[in-house]
C-alpha cells in the first residue's frame, strides 16, 4: 500500500509538472532568484525556454524574450559569469530584437565589451544598434558613443558624433557635455589649439552654471600653457580659482607655469652672461674694426 501511494504522488508531480506553463516557471525563476537562489532561477528559466521553442505567437515571443533576459541577468548579476552573460544576451538579441527587453540587453552588452574585453568598436555596434529603435535615453546613449571614440582615440569621429548628439538633443542634459567633450577631441587634433579653447569659451557662455564650466576655464589655461603662454595661462587657472572644485590641483598648475617662467628667465640671462664673456673687448679702435694687434700697438704713434 505504501508503495502505491509513492506512486501515486510521483504520477502526480508528473502530471503537475506536464501542467506547469511557460509563466510558471518564469514565476518560480523570479521567486529563486529574489531568494539567492540562482542556479534553480537558471533551471527554471531553460524550462520557459524550452516550452516556447516552437512557439511562435506574439505571446510566446513576450515570454521567450523575457526568459532570456532573465538567464542573462543571473549569469550576470547573480553570478557575474561575464562570458555565459553576454552569449545569453546575443542570443536574446538574435532571437527578440524588436523586444525592450533587447534594447536593454545592447545597452548591457556594450558595457560588458567595453569593460570586459576591450572591445571598443563592439560596444559601439550595439550602442549605434540600440540608438535605431529610438529609446527614451538616446542622448544619454550617443553621448556614450562620443565618449567611446575618444577612448579609441578616434578624436575626428568623437567631434563628428558630438555635434550630432547637439544637433539631435538640444534640450537634453548631456549638451554641455558633448560640448566639453567635443573641444577635448579637438584638442587633440594637430593644429586645433585655438579652436578647442573658442570651444572651451563656448561652453562657458552658454552654460555659465554648468558644473564643467570651470573645468573648461581649467583647460584653457593648459592651452596656453602649452602654446608657451605662461603668464596669460597663470591669469586663466587664477580666474578658474574662483570656481574650481579641486583648487590645489589649479594651484599646481599655477606653481608650474612660475617654475617654467623664472627658468626661463634665469636660463636666458646665464646664457647672455656666457655670451658677453665669450667676446673679449676691444682694446683700441682700430683693433675693434678688425685690425691686427701689432697694427694696433702703433695706432698712436
């Protein structure tokens, strides 16, 4: 009798499992991984998987993008198996890539590239690729894509890419940004000094009460520090001062540019002083143009 009770039961669980549905498991995937469960999250998230394989409907697309991103989430978050992260979030992309579920798993993505593998160009893709379904947060993803070609150091792109993010989100927070970030790629460019400081004066007209406001001040002062311009480059960082968050880093750059101002000074007057030694004085008048010192001698006779 006891035997046929065991039975029993395990033909009940059997029946009960062939019952269970595709938001059933994602219910219990949720509920294991909310309880620091997540290899039972794992299991229960292959078997929605599984059952929405050869399902093809809206719905069953719904859920298969929601098994996934779930999947990936644990392998990430949960367990932080960066490599089973991104194949599962591939995977979703591939399978589901009109869902929200996969714009968000580009945006993971191109983080989990960038940060994980250095693979730069990569997460620019999914960037580019989560920007085409127009989210809410595109200027906050394209700003990402200037700050990555600056990174590669693809400074032309970063400019291009900035002027596109003003252009496309004029209202967004992350102009100044792009503008501050666009006058640094300039900068870096051969030739451009001068045009990455108008950029630098741009951002503080149109944005005085911008946090990088000082910031650009600061920058300026490097400019022209560079460009040997000491002491206009003294009087930028003593203005940038006023309104920096780090004053002992202007201060530094302060103290710098008077080293290099009084070693210059000091070198030119010991090389003047060489200079003068080197040229012995002329002893008489007709010696000074260029006669001989025996010639000389007998200039008075």
């Amino acid at each position: 009798m006891k035997s046929l009770r065991l039975a029993l039961a395990v033909l009940s669980l059997a029946a009960t499992a062939c019952r269970d549905k595709p938001v059933d498991h994602l219910q219990r995937a949720r509920d294991a991984t909310f309880e620091k469960r997540p290899d039972e999250a794992l299991v229960e998230y292959r078997k929605a998987f599984d059952a929405l394989r050869h399902d093809s409907s809206p719905e069953a697309l719904v859920l298969r993008a929601r098994a996934l991103k779930g999947a990936a989430d644990v392998y990430w978050l949960e367990q932080r198996k960066v490599k089973e992260a991104v194949g599962v979030y591939r995977e979703l992309i591939q399978q589901c890539p009109e869902s929200p579920e996969a714009l968000e798993a580009r945006i993971i993505l191109a983080d989990l590239l960038r940060v994980h593998y250095r693979d730069l160009r990569g997460a620019i893709d999914q960037l580019t690729a989560a920007l085409k379904l127009n989210p809410p947060q595109g200027a906050e993803l394209h700003y990402l894509v200037t700050k990555l070609y600056f990174e590669l150091g693809d400074y032309q792109q970063c400019e291009l890419e900035t002027r596109r993010v003003m252009e496309r989100f004029p209202t967004s927070a992350y102009v100044d940004d792009a503008l501050y970030l666009q006058a640094q790629a300039i900068a870096m460019m051969e030739g451009r000094r001068q045009e990455a400081s108008r950029t630098f004066a741009d951002l503080r007209t149109r944005f005085p009460d911008s946090e990088l406001a000082p910031h650009a001040l600061f920058e300026m002062g490097k400019l022209r520090a560079d460009a040997g311009e000491n002491e206009k480059a003294i009087e930028t960082w003593v203005d940038a001062l006023k309104t920096h968050p780090d004053p002992a880093l202007v201060q530094d750059y302060i103290a710098r540019a008077r080293r290099r101002i009084a070693n210059t000074t000091a070198a030119g007057v010991g090389q003047r002083e060489v200079a003068f030694d080197r040229v012995r004085p002329a002893r008489t008048s007709l010696e000074a143009v260029g006669g001989r010192p025996e010639e000389a001698a007998h200039e008075h006779d």
